[in-house]
C-alpha cells in the first residue's frame, strides 16, 4: 500500500506542477477549496463506517472509558517534549519551535496559524515539518510496528484519524482502529489550541485578539 501512496504522491506533485507551470487545465483553488475537502470527506466516511460496523471495537472502546484517552496524552507530552529540545539544540527560538510541533501533524492548520504569530519563515517551516511528520509515518511504519504497535499511532500524531489511518490498521492489525482514530481526534482538537498556549508563553498574541 505505501508504494501506492508515495507514487499517488509523486504523480500529484508532477501533475501539480505541470498544471502550474505549462498548462493550467484545474484551477488551484478549485484543488484546494473542493477536490482535497471531498477527498477527506470521503476518506473520514469510509473510516467512520468501519467504526461503526466492528461492533466488538465499539464494545471494547466503552470498557476502556476514559483510558483510551492515555495514548494521545503520551503523544502530547513527548511531541511539545520534542519541541523544546529541538529549539534549544539548533539554537532557535524555543517558542515558535515548541508551537510548530504543537500541530502534531496537522500542516494545512499548523502552517497558517504560525504563519500569523510568527511570520512567513516560521510559517513555512511548521507546514513543512508537520507535513514531513505525516510522510514519515506512512514511509516507515512497517518498521516503527516491530518497536512498538503503538509507535505509529504516535509518529502519526493527528493524522492518525484520516490520512495515517488506513496505514496503521493495515500494520498494526484492526484493533488498533479504535485507538489510532480516537487519539487523532483528541490531537485534532486540542492543535489549534495547543500552538495559542505555546504562542502566549512567548508573550504573543494573534491579530485577530
């Protein structure tokens, strides 16, 4: 499966530039705005069915209750973890490094909001790390399952609940479903806010406060 999404990748980005640079037959808003919306929607539904069908997952998610909340707690505390360390070790601003990992993978969110707090620079860095977090994930996670089950579901951060998902319970068996998408889920909620709270330790307020 992943040497279909790296080639789906490749062929995307070649297609992109094409599009871009010799001859424009989709506009890229029209991309953007609709056919990477519907994509996501659609990917979500098909996930979500899965869910719903695996009866016994369903089952197993309400006894174990508020534990299965663990897992993306770990990934929190080891990610913004992550991000101060790589602040202090390559000598850059501590803050915007501890927010840009505060995405957790989320890229299309991560790049703008940093973008806003600490300029175009920062910006393009967190859209480029987050989005590398996500392609990593997929690339390496036949080997991050021999360490551990539960190390994909942490690379993958947010994106474990659509983009990483299919990948991981391919891996890592389908009773991790419950796990990965939940903790996705968790980390989607709590990135916006996340990077804000990093954002105000640095005395930083957004524009639109």
């Amino acid at each position: 499966m992943i040497k279909y999404i790296l080639a789906a990748l490749i062929l995307g980005v070649f297609l992109g530039y094409l599009n871009a640079n010799w001859v424009t037959v989709i506009n890229s808003l029209w991309v953007s705005d609709y056919l990477l919306n519907v994509s996501l929607v659609l990917l979500l539904f098909v996930m979500g069915a899965a869910f719903i069908i695996d009866t016994e997952s369903i089952s197993k998610m309400r006894r174990v209750g508020p534990k299965i909340l663990f897992v993306p707690s770990v990934i929190v505390l080891g990610t913004l973890l992550g991000g101060v360390l790589s602040g202090f070790i390559l000598g850059i601003n501590v803050v915007a490094s501890t927010a840009v990992s505060a995405g957790f993978g989320w890229y299309t969110m991560t790049g703008p909001m940093i973008t806003q707090v600490f300029g175009a620079k920062w910006g393009a860095l967190a859209f480029a790390s987050n989005f590398l977090r996500e392609l990593i994930t997929i690339v390496t996670v036949p080997l991050m399952v021999r360490v551990d089950k539960y190390a994909p579901i942490a690379s993958g951060g947010a994106t474990s609940m659509d983009t990483t998902l299919s990948v991981i319970v391919k891996y890592c068996g389908r009773e991790s479903l419950i796990t990965a998408f939940s903790s996705g889920f968790v980390l989607s909620l709590l990135a916006p806010f996340m990077i804000l709270a990093v954002a105000s330790l640095g005395g930083i307020r957004f524009a639109f406060f």
